[in-house]
C-alpha cells in the first residue's frame, strides 16, 4: 500500500514539471495549431541558461527562473514573428515543421559544441533533503518543483480566462480573420503567445534541470512529451496541460515500479496510441475547437 | 499510338536508361561515392515508400521508424534462428519476412490508425514507432539491447553488393509509386487528401484506399529495412528504431515536392549530398548546417525542388484532353422502381440533440421525377433532415426509405452507391485539382465507377456549361462557378436522387437562373431533386411541391403558389406576404 | 461638396496572378451608404477586403478622413475608423455574445466609448440581450448576422461595411435585417453594403456602384440604378 501511495506520490511530483514542460507546447498547438519540434530545445534552454548563471555568477536556479523564463519569452517572440511566421506565409502552416525542425537541429548541435554532450546538473545543496511523512520518503527539491509548477500553471490559466489578452488569445485562436477586423494585431499576438509557451518552457527546464542530469539529447523526450501531454490532457488549456502531465507522471513512476525500471517509455507510447484511438482529443477536449 | 502512350513509352525508356546509367556507376566509381549513392539510394526508397501514404493522401506518418525497425529486426531474428539451407536463401527469405512483418503490422493497425487525421495520426505512428523501439529494447526475446549480427553470406564486396540492392529497392519503391499514382487507387488516395469527406460522398472507398496505400508503403519500408539492417552488419534498437528517419522523409518530401513522384528520391539526393559530402567532417557542425539549410530551402524553396518546374501542384493523372465540343445529353440516370413509389421518405423522424429537439415527427414523401424545395427558418432543422437522409446522421427516432428499402443509419458512401448525390451550400472542390479532374473523381467513383469514366466526365462538364474551364484549377474559380462544379461533379456520380443544400444562396439573378436552368434539365433526365432553399423566386418558379419546416416540425405542404399564402407560413418565415417585384 | 470620408483611387489586386479589382474608384461621403453590386467574382468583397486593410492593393490609392491608409495593416484601419464585417459573419463561436462584443471593442478608440456602444447595440438588438452568456456558435445564422453587425458597431465605427450579410437568412431575416441597415444609417455612420439582395439594396442606399470583372461600370443614386434597363436585366432578372 505504501509503495503504491508512494509511486503515486513519485508520479504526481515528476508529473507536475512534466505539464509545465509541455503547457506552451499545448498552447502553441491549440492557438496557431503548429506542432513545433523545436519546443524541447527551449526547455533545455532554460536548463543551459540557469547552468550558465550559475557558473558566472554564482546564482540558484530558483532565483534565476524568472530571468531565463523571461529570455525564453524574448526568444520565443523574436523565433515567431521573425522565422516561423514569415516561414508559414511563404508556403504554408505544414512548413512550420520544416522550420521548427531544422532550429531543433542547430540548436541541439549548437548546445553539444557550447557545453559539451556529457551529462550536467544544477542540483542545489538543499536538494538532499528529504522528508518522511506516512512511510512515503519526498525530497525537498521535488516539492518545490511541485508548487512552482503548479503555481506557474495556475498563472497561465488565470491569464488565459480573466485577462483581456486571454481572451484575445482564445478569439484569435478560434477565428483568426475576425480578430483582426476587430483590430487585433494577430502576428502580434501570435508572437506573443509563442513568447509565453517559451517563457513556461524555459521555467520548466529550469527545474528539470535541477532534479535531474541533461544533455542536449534530452531536447527530442521533451518534444515527445509534449505530444504525449497534449494527446492525454487535451490541446491548448491549462488545465488540460497539467491533467496530461500528471497522468504521465503517474503511469511512469507506477509502471517502472511495478514493471520494471526499463519500462516506462513503452507504456507511456502505448497509452499515448491507445489514447488516440480512443479518446484524440484528450480528456478535457481541445480547448479551441478540434481543428482535425 | 496515341500521345499520351506515346509520352508514358518515352517516360519508361527515360527510366529505364536512368537505372542503365546508376547501374553502371560502380564500375567506375570510388568507395566513398558509392557509399554516398548507396545512402542516396536508401533515403529516397524510404522517402518514396512513405510518400505514397503521405505526399498521395495527405496522411503523414512520424512513424517510418517503426516499420523500418520491424523489419530490420525482423530478418535479423530469421538468420539467426531461422535454417533454410544456403545462405542465398536465408537472405531471401530474411529480407522477404521482414517485408511481411512491416506489412502485417501495418495491416492490423491500420484499421484503428487511418482513422486518425493531420497531427494525430502522425503523432500516433511516431507513438508506434516508440512502443516498438522500447519493446525491442526491454524485451529479451528481440534481443536489442544486445544486437544481433547479421551476414548475408555474399561474395560480392560489400558496397557493390548493398549499391544494387538499395538501387533496385529505390526502383521497386519508384515502380510501386508509378504504378499507385496513375491508377484508379491514386485518384482515389488524391482525392482523400484534397477533402476526405466529400471522396468518401463521391463514392471513393476511402478507409479501403487508406489501408491498402499503409500496407504497401510499410511493406517497402520493411523491406529496406531488412536490408538495412544487413547493409550494418549489426544492429541494435537504437541503430534502426530511429526518430531522425522518420522526420528526414518527411523533409526529402518536402524538400523535393511533396505528393510528387520524383520530390522525395530529389530530396532525398540533395540532403544526402549536402550532409554527407559538402558537409562531411565535424559532426555537430555539418548538423548544424544541415538545420540551417533545411530552414533556408524553406524561403527559397516553398513548394519543392519540383514545384519550381511547375504552376499547379497536381498534374493531371489520367491523361486526355477535355471534349471541346459540347455534348448535348449526359449519361441518363436510370429510373428504378415503381413510379408510384415515393423515391424518399421520411416516416415519424424525430432527432434530438441533448434534449433539443431539432426534428420532431416530421412524415415527408418525395414524388419521383419531381422538383421539390423544402423551406423554413434557419436552424429548423432542414440540413438535419438531409443529415438524415445522406446517412451523416442516425435518426433519434422513425423511418428513412429511399427506393422502398429503409436506409436509415447506412453509411454515406453506400448511399451513393444507391444513387444519392448530396450538393452542399458550401462548395467544396478539390482545391489543387482542375475542374476536369474534378468531375472525373466522381465519375471514377460514383456509384462504383462509370464504365467510360472520362465520356461521363466530359458530359458532366458540358452540361454545367464548364468545358472551357475544364483545366482550370478548381481554386481559382468564383463562387459562381464552384457551384456549377459541385453540381457537374455530383451529376457525374449518375444519381437518381439529388438533395441541393441552397444552391442559389449567394447568385445574383442571372447566376440564379442558371442554376435553375441546371436543376430542370437535370430533372427532364430523370434525377429527382430535393432542394433547401430561401430564394423564393426560385421556390415559386421550378418546385412542384414545397414543404415548409419550423422549428422542427412540417407546418405546411403543398404546391408553391398555395404553401406561400398560409399565415402559419408567413408568420415563421416570410414575415411579410410575397409580392411581385418592380 | 462635402469632402468624401473615404476615397477610393484606382485599387487593384491579383489573387496569385488571377485578376480579382482592376482600377477600382469611388468614394463614400460622411453619414451616406452605398451600395456595390456585381456578380460573383466581380471584385466586391476583394475590394472592402482591400479598404480594411486585410489585403494589400497591389496598386491605387486609400484615403479616409483625409489620411492615407493604403499601406495599413488591418489593425490600424480599424483604429481609425473603418470596420468591415465580413461575409459569413464570422462570429467567434465558443466566445459568448458579451465576450464577441468585447473582442469589437479591442480597439483603443472603440474602449473609450464602449459603455455607450454596449448600450446602443443592446437596444439595437434586444434579443442579444437577453442571450449575452450563450456561446455565438450555438445561435442560428440570423442570430450570429446580428452578432457580427453589433460586434462591428462596437468598434465604434464611422464608417461601416457589410459584406453580404443576407447570405443565407430566410426572408423574414433579410426584412429585419435590411431594417436594421436603415436604422444604423440613420445614425450618421456611412455604410459599405456588399449584397447580392440588388432590390432591396438599392432601396435603402443612397448611392451605388456596379462592379464587373473587377473595374466599376455604372455608377448612380439608388433611385436611378432601379429603373437603370442593364440593372434590371442583369441582376433583377427583369
């Protein structure tokens, strides 16, 4: 009973940071209805940069967080309105694969000559600390990735319903021609919410970071993952994002428990197949209209 | 000889000195390039293998890997355990089973799978590939954490032995897409990627034409990968379950001209050359460029290496020139049945969505050889009667009956096979084709396909009075136009029963009275007509019988003349009593 | 003579080599409606398309209060005053009626006067009203016509257009609908009205304008194109 509660434990903690890791990818999917192969590159962009930070400077990743959420954001923008835009305009939304492919190349290549292609860490001192509580062991660092994560969720839910720039977001996503004869700039708001799904990457990778050893190979799982996220929970919402994740947490720590360490990955897959056909627009639906 | 075989014989001579001329390359070439070509050879075997599926009907697979991998490890496994007597044959069979792995695979999947579309299938096959690649890893039996050997058991040195085997498996794969493309499975795999819905209305057997494009694209791929796996000598999981093959044919494609049949072996040439020889050397950096590369063809090359030869994206693929005189009659749709017997009906259908009620107990008969219009308030429920009717919905209650037989909750494409034709508000063309090729799908298809297809097509087009935009590319037309294309497209399909979704919304009177002109002659050929419509000027002039719905029930039937005057009518829909105009 | 609000010199566009306006020039004054008409693929709808700012003339000149606008992008346009609601209505489905009126507010000048737009619009249209929580897609077509029109009045326009917006309403719709235009105009505001409707178009505007193969043929008040013989054969079926 206790190694089950605390696989689930394990799954949820992990989980969480999974959702955040592939929110903006679920975002970007939803809204400009772009797969964006490149989306695991950010978030091992966030790790890079907090690794940066800190061997500069000195300073703890939690601190830097919202410093390389907010250069992934600047990033996010600048790679939208000026190469993938422009890209779709000159032949069409299919080739934002194209594009979004040969950027996850360079990047991963530019990251394995920059830092090398060994495994690195920011995992803090604190990190090893744990706690018990009823017979299930949690690290510190777990917990706090847990809120982060969940917090900064909550923030892009709260933003995507209660702001006017969530609502703008949403009518653009729907129907992109009538927002603009409303008067809304909508290669702006394109870039803008490519900025956030960058922003929400990078925050991410800065805590995967943390708990676990990177490599510029990592950047493929975590496009894959973001798939996994978007077909389990369902496209574009938060909420969505943060179901998926969980669910994936939870079905790979139960399975490397139960089945064995090998494991995961295949199950994963597999659920993500029988998802598909069972249920492809996520559990909670497309959040903008199955655009299939 | 005619043209056309005139230009398909020089095409194939074309060909065959082309597979001459690489077959000669060894002789004269240094292991280095023959290793380049080899790769060359073995991109675009997968790249056209996969571009069957993918470039023809618009289905793109992640997953090519997985198909890959199956049979690699497949004919692995088979020469390791499998005891056929010589090595000649071992190979055979090896290579042979990795083929059928590949196929069986996609043939049990396939069904679930193709069900899928855009992203999700794509996502789905890269699902597959991943299963496999971790299954192989995990589990002993595939032994892929280990790896397996294999040795073909030739004589033949290596790089010349491997450079036929790939090049006659670029030329099996090319033959296949030839073969495929130019063939009535081609159209129909075409006319899915255009708009799957309106094939499957035309009467293309859409999941049919799917599977079987899956199956053979897998089996080819299966095939190269068992050879592949030969050609390493050794294989893992992780040096056949690769994801960077399944994205790199989608890019030769691309890069070459997706839907093409030259595109994706052209892709696959120059991204082999570039990678492996003008930018061979330090590894992260020739990937590097290669990204850089891909991003900057994507500028300078919007459709494709072959999309700079050529305007329209899809030639045609039966070739004929259209008629340019115009035929008066058109293939006659066959009256069946008594002529007594209403050709549809509806008997107390009732259909509710969460409560609502949309169709409430509504009884309608359809006389044969008649013109009638159903009109109403919008959302009355008039496209779910057609719903209905068409089969896109199963009545919540009540009876349909087309012909005397009860249809209700048949699939749509058997429908058309019984001679229904649907004509909907919203024109929906196959956009990249031209007007002919266009009427030519349905007459391909429709009820199982014209005898004489291309006379029937020709006919179709005359009598919409579009034989001189018959090449014309279906998207460049007005909306006008479009509707007299729907209309020769569903014609075309000979039915005996057509249900117009508002065929004049959006005409101007001269554009309105064409149309009408059309639904009349299509009604002295002996098609029934079933119209929804609001223009009443058209209602009043062509309906033999209208029949009025509000709010989900029949309020009033009728001949026009009467139907127009009843308050109930004028209350719900007219609002103020018809008068004549100025 | 009043200074024209909008001036139209000379538009022309090609959709990738295909012809759609071919020197297209008229003018709208301040508070007055006019009318295009023409056959399907004449150029109308590229030309108010071209007017908003959704697509860039490929030659001629756009003025609108005295400001040069040919090469403003959409959003711009409706900055200054011109808002086109297009053909289809295109409301935005899963958004309520409350939150599409909001969304015809983005612009900064339409912000500022949006509780009296709110308030103009909903006694406009009483039966928005009543819906404003319900989803727009899940109206009927007259319904989500009256969406569009009221989302356009948010924006706060002076000058209006209207691309077919009888497109698939049932005559008791088009009554009410070609009501409405009236009212609106009473209003002061000038009105682009795209239709298909000839007769009753041409009854409720001033002036109108006849477009053919992209280029204007005739050109007149209201009054004179209905009794014009071209115009009743060609587009009255008289």
């Amino acid at each position: 009973m206790v190694r089950l509660v605390q696989s689930l434990v394990d799954g949820a903690l992990q989980g969480s940071v999974l959702s955040l890791a592939a929110v903006g990818f679920s975002l970007i999917f939803g809204v400009l209805q772009i797969i964006n192969l490149s989306h695991g590159v950010i978030v091992v962009l966030g790790a890079y940069l907090a690794l940066m930070l800190r061997r500069l400077w000195g300073v703890d990743p939690l601190i830097a967080l919202p410093a390389v959420a907010a250069v992934c954001f600047a990033f996010g923008y600048v790679y939208q309105r000026y190469l993938i835009s422009p890209a779709i305009r000159r032949a069409n939304l299919l080739y934002s694969l194209l594009v979004t492919y040969g950027v996850a190349l360079v990047a991963q290549n530019a990251f394995t000559l920059v830092f090398s292609p060994d495994n690195q860490s920011i995992r803090p001192d604190y990190a090893n600390q744990f706690f018990r509580i009823g017979g299930v062991t949690v690290n510190v660092l777990q917990i706090i990735a847990f809120v982060a994560s969940v917090l900064l969720i909550a923030l892009l839910a709260f933003l995507l319903r209660r702001f006017p720039l969530g609502r703008t977001i949403r009518a653009t996503a729907e129907q992109a021609l009538a927002a603009r004869l409303c008067g809304v700039d909508v290669d702006e708001v394109h870039a803008l919410t490519f900025g956030l799904s960058a922003a929400f990457a990078g925050a991410a990778g800065v805590l995967i970071g943390m708990l676990y050893p990177f490599a510029p190979t990592a950047q493929e799982n975590w496009t894959i993952y973001g798939f996994v996220v978007v077909v389990l929970g369902g496209a574009g919402s938060a909420a969505g994002a943060l179901l998926g994740g969980l669910l994936l947490g939870i079905i790979g720590a139960l399975t490397s428990e139960y089945i064995g360490p090998a494991y995961p990955n295949a199950v994963v897959f597999l659920v993500l197949v029988l998802m598909l056909l069972v249920k492809p627009n996520g559990l909670l639906g497309s959040a903008f209209g199955g655009s299939r | 000889m005619g043209r056309p075989a005139l230009r398909r014989a020089g095409a194939a001579l074309a060909a065959l000195l082309v597979l001459a001329a690489l077959a000669a390359v060894p002789l004269h070439a240094t292991p280095f390039a023959l290793r380049v070509v080899l790769n060359i050879f073995f991109g675009a075997a997968l790249a056209t293998a996969w571009s069957l599926l993918g470039g023809l009907a618009g289905y793109w697979s992640f997953g090519t890997s997985a198909f890959l991998g199956l049979g690699a490890f497949t004919a692995a496994l088979m020469q390791e355990h499998g005891d056929f007597g010589g090595p000649v044959a071992r190979f055979v069979v090896s290579v042979v089973a990795g083929g059928a792995a590949a196929g069986a695979l996609a043939a049990v999947i396939g069904y679930p799978i193709l069900r899928l579309r855009g992203a999700y299938f794509a996502i789905a096959m890269l699902g597959v590939s991943l299963v496999l690649g971790e299954l192989s890893n995990s589990v002993d039996l595939f032994e892929g954490a280990l790896g397996i050997t294999l040795d073909p058991g030739t004589s033949i040195a290596p790089e010349v032995f491997f450079y036929y085997l790939f090049l006659a498996l670029a030329a099996l794969a090319f033959g296949v897409a030839v073969w495929v493309r130019y063939s009535r499975l081609g159209y129909g795999l075409i006319a899915i990627r255009e708009d799957e819905d309106t094939a499957r209305m035309l009467g293309v057997p859409t999941e049919r034409y799917k599977l079987t494009g899956f199956v053979l694209s897998a089996v080819l791929i299966g095939l190269t990968g068992a050879v592949y796996a030969y050609s390493l000598g050794y294989i893992t999981t992780s040096s056949v379950f690769r994801s960077d093959l399944s994205f790199n044919v989608v890019v030769y494609s691309l890069l070459g001209g997706m839907g093409t049949l030259i595109g994706p072996a052209l892709g696959a040439a120059v991204m082999t050359f570039l990678t492996e020889v003008v930018l061979g050397g330090m590894l992260q950096a020739h990937m590097m460029l290669t990204g850089l590369v891909i991003i900057a063809l994507v500028f300078l090359l919007p459709n494709g290496i072959v999309g700079l030869f050529r305007r329209r994206r899809a030639p045609p693929a039966l070739a004929g020139a259209p008629a340019q005189r115009s035929e008066q009659a058109f293939a006659p749709a066959a009256t069946a049945g008594d002529m007594g017997e209403p050709i549809l009906k509806f008997v107390g259908l009732t259909r509710t969505f969460r409560g609502l009620r949309a169709i409430d107990d509504v009884d309608l008969a359809i006389a044969p050889g008649s013109i009638t219009t159903i009109i109403g308030p919008n959302g009355a429920g008039k496209s779910t009667l057609f719903n209905m009717a068409t089969g896109y919905l199963a009545p919540t209650e009540g009876e349909v009956w087309y012909e005397g037989r009860r249809i209700d909750g048949t699939p749509t494409h058997r429908l058309n096979r019984a001679g229904m034709a649907r004509v909907f508000q919203i024109a929906k063309p196959f956009h990249g084709l031209s007007v002919y090729e266009n009427v030519l799908v349905g007459a391909l298809f429709g009820r199982d396909g014209a005898r004489n297809p291309r006379k029937v097509a020709e006919e179709a087009l005359a009598f919409a009075h579009l034989s001189p935009l018959a090449g014309e590319v279906a998207s460049s037309l007005p909306v006008g136009h479009l509707r007299r294309l729907e209309f020769a497209r569903a014609l075309a399909t000979r039915p005996r029963l057509i249900l117009a979704d508002e065929p004049c919304a959006g005409l101007n009177p001269v554009e309105t009275a064409e149309m009408m002109a059309m639904l009349q002659a299509a009604r002295r050929r002996g098609a029934t007509v079933v119209l929804v419509e609001h223009d009443m000027e058209t209602v009043m002039k062509i309906s033999d019988k209208v029949f009025v719905i509000a709010a989900g029930k029949l309020i009033a039937e009728g001949p026009p003349a009467d139907v127009v005057h009843r308050p109930e009518v004028i209350e719900a829909y007219l609002g103020k009593p018809l008068e004549r105009l100025p | 003579m009043t200074a024209p609000l909008l001036d139209v010199q000379n538009l022309a566009f090609a959709y990738d080599g295909a012809i759609a306006v071919d020197g297209v020039s008229f003018d709208v004054r301040p508070g007055e409606a006019v009318a295009l008409l023409g056959a399907n693929g004449a150029g109308k709808s590229t030309t108010v398309k071209l007017v908003a700012g959704v697509l860039k003339p490929q030659r001629g000149r756009l003025t609108f209060d005295g400001g040069d606008t040919t090469a403003l992008p959409s959003h711009a346009v409706v900055e200054r005053g011109v808002t086109l609601v297009p053909e289809g209505r295109l409301v935005f489905p899963r958004l309520s009626v409350i939150e599409n009126l909001q969304m015809g507010a983005y612009a900064r000048r339409a912000k500022a006067n949006y509780a009296a737009n709110l308030e103009r619009v909903f006694a406009l249209f009483p039966r928005l009203a009543d819906r404003r929580s319900q989803a727009a897609g899940s109206m009927s077509g007259g319904e989500q016509q009256m969406v569009a029109i009221a989302r356009g009045l948010m924006s706060d326009p002076r000058l209006l257009m209207l691309d077919e917006p009888s497109l698939g309403l049932m005559p008791k719709a088009v009554n009410e609908l070609f009501a409405l235009i009236r009212t609106i105009r009473e209003s002061g505001i000038a009105l682009i009205l795209v239709e298909q409707n000839v007769f009753q178009a041409l009854e409720v505007v001033d002036r109108a304008y006849v477009l053919e193969k992209g280029r204007v043929t005739l050109s007149g008040t209201g009054a004179e194109l209905l009794h014009n013989d071209m115009v009743r054969k060609s587009f009255l079926g008289l």
